[in-house]
C-alpha cells in the first residue's frame, strides 16, 4: 500500500479504483491511433495494376440465372468467375444477366494440362473480352487438386502473353513462390477440398504462404461459412472466393450479403490487430494493479 513512509510500494486494490488514481494510471488516448487504418475505397485489392474495392470474388456456377444479378448486388462483389462453356452465343448467356462495371474471371475448369489451359484462356480473351484468368487445372475427378506443376507453366505463358494469370493452386508454399516468379498476378490456394464446405483445412501452408508472398494470396474453395471467410481474411488474406457455400445456402442472396460483412469484418480485424492470446494463465478483465494498465501481458 502507497503512503509518505513508502511511496515505493505497490497501490492497493482501493487505490487503484479510486478515482484520481485510476486517472493517472490509464494510458493517454491516442486521438489519431486509428488514422493508419484504412478499409473501403482507401484499401484496395490490386489484381494485374486494377484496383478493386471488394475482396469478395464470386463464383456463378450453378445459380439460376435469373437469381445471378441479386446474388452480386447482396454480395458487393466486382469480380464474377465462370467457367468458359456458360458463354453461350445465343440464349441463356450468363454474361447476359452480370449487372455491367463487373470484372468477368473466366475459368480454364476441365482443362488437364497447361496446353489446354492456355488454349481455353485464349478463347475466353475473345468470348469474354478481358485479360483477367483463372488458371484451373486437375487432371484426376474425385479430388480435383489442382495439379501445381502443369499450373506454373500455363500461368508463365500466359502472363507474357498479357494475361492477368490468377492460380488455383493446392498449398504448397514454394508452388506459390514458383507461380510469383512465373508472373502471376496474385496465388489462389484452396481452403480444403472445392465444394466440400470445409473451411481452412490447409491452414498451416496457408499462413506459410502469406506471410512469404509478394502478390495478393486469395483463398479459393472450400470456404464454407462466413465465419471461415473472416478467419481467413483475419490471417491476412488479401480475398476470399466463395461459390458452393452461397448456392447451396437456403437463401443464395442473404447468404452473399452475410460473406461480405464477414470478409469485410475479417479485414477490419487484421489491419486493426488481433489481441494478444496468452497461454497458461488469465488475465482480468477489470485491473487489479498497474501493471495491468500500463504493459501488455506477457
């Protein structure tokens, strides 16, 4: 207990509930501690030198048509991905439905090898008129890995080729390096198994992958639930693309509308920090000594 014969002593509980106490022993608030934090417009995704403010990519595979335009709207997306062959040159187009000043990302899906998967970017450039490419290439049906061999190679002529080469790539971080050196413009490694719903199941080689690379990392497939495309984005994930977990939902538009806060929060909460995870003891809630005002628990 502080008093004039020990003034060195450590203030009581009593003390330091008091109110000129307390005063004196908080930290002074920083007016401009959050003026670093920049979100929205003022922190954009860049893909191939494009800004884009959303860090929601949205797949379009299975949805009825006539569902597609208030499925992107609720999503806030401005980058729709699609297989080449729903580009139909007559009825039932699917660009026929994409609300206009959104990126299309047509896929090279079916493609087994990296000589297919250029010849399908090449005719996606013409149907699709855009530069952007997701480089998709599983040459075995029950697991559909992405074979990262084939995709480094298809990712290096098609980003001399112009291309803006977007990866789908299994979580292997030097792949990702390769694909970096290759030219692409951001890695897309996959979450867990596409279509299975299971989230971050490669989660360690993720965060390998993140923490080395130059390039935009987007998490593709196996995104389940917002939640998982939060804790994605709070791992430092630049993006998240979602398809199967929103057009498998009983609501297809509330459940874009739910990615995007999420994704959103997700950022948020990376830029702001994430609090400090202790192991082996507590911390209160309410402070009991100075120490638990003015340094961070060790």
């Amino acid at each position: 207990m502080t008093n004039e014969t020990n003034p060195t002593a450590e203030p009581s509980l009593d003390e330091l509930v008091g109110t000129a106490t307390n005063t004196a022993l908080l930290p002074e608030p920083d007016a401009h501690a959050y003026d670093a934090i920049a979100t929205g417009d003022a922190d954009p995704l860049i893909l191939g030198g494009h800004k884009f403010t959303s860090r929601f990519i949205l797949g379009s595979g299975r949805y009825d048509l006539n569902l597609i335009k208030a499925t992107i709207e609720n999503a806030g997306t401005q980058i729709v991905t699609m297989a080449l062959r729903r580009c139909r040159t007559t009825e039932n187009n699917l660009l026929d439905y994409i609300p206009k000043g959104i990126t299309m990302l047509p896929n090279t899906s079916g493609a087994r090898n990296a000589e297919e998967a250029v010849r399908i970017a090449r005719l996606a450039r013409e149907v699709c008129q855009t530069d952007f490419v997701k480089i998709e290439i599983e040459h075995e049906t029950k697991y559909l890995l992405p074979d990262n061999a084939e995709t480094i190679k298809a990712t290096e002529i098609l980003a001399k080729e112009g291309f803006v080469a977007m990866p789908y790539m299994f979580p292997d971080p030097i792949a990702a390096r390769q694909l970096e050196d290759a030219g692409a413009a951001c890695v897309m490694p996959l979450g867990s198994l596409i279509g299975s719903n299971k989230g971050l199941r490669m989660r360690d080689f993720i965060e390998v992958i993140i923490a080395n690379a130059h390039v935009p990392v987007i998490i593709d497939a196996g995104i389940g639930r917002p939640s998982q495309a939060a804790e994605a984005m709070e791992m430092g994930a630049d993006a998240v693309m979602a398809y199967t977990a929103i057009a498998s939902a009983g609501n297809i538009p509330v459940m874009a509308r739910a990615f995007k806060h999420a994704i959103e929060a997700g950022r948020e909460a990376y830029l702001s920090g994430l609090g400090v995870v202790t192991e082996g003891h507590a911390v209160p809630s309410s402070p009991t000594n100075a120490a638990d005002y003015l340094s961070p628990v060790k």
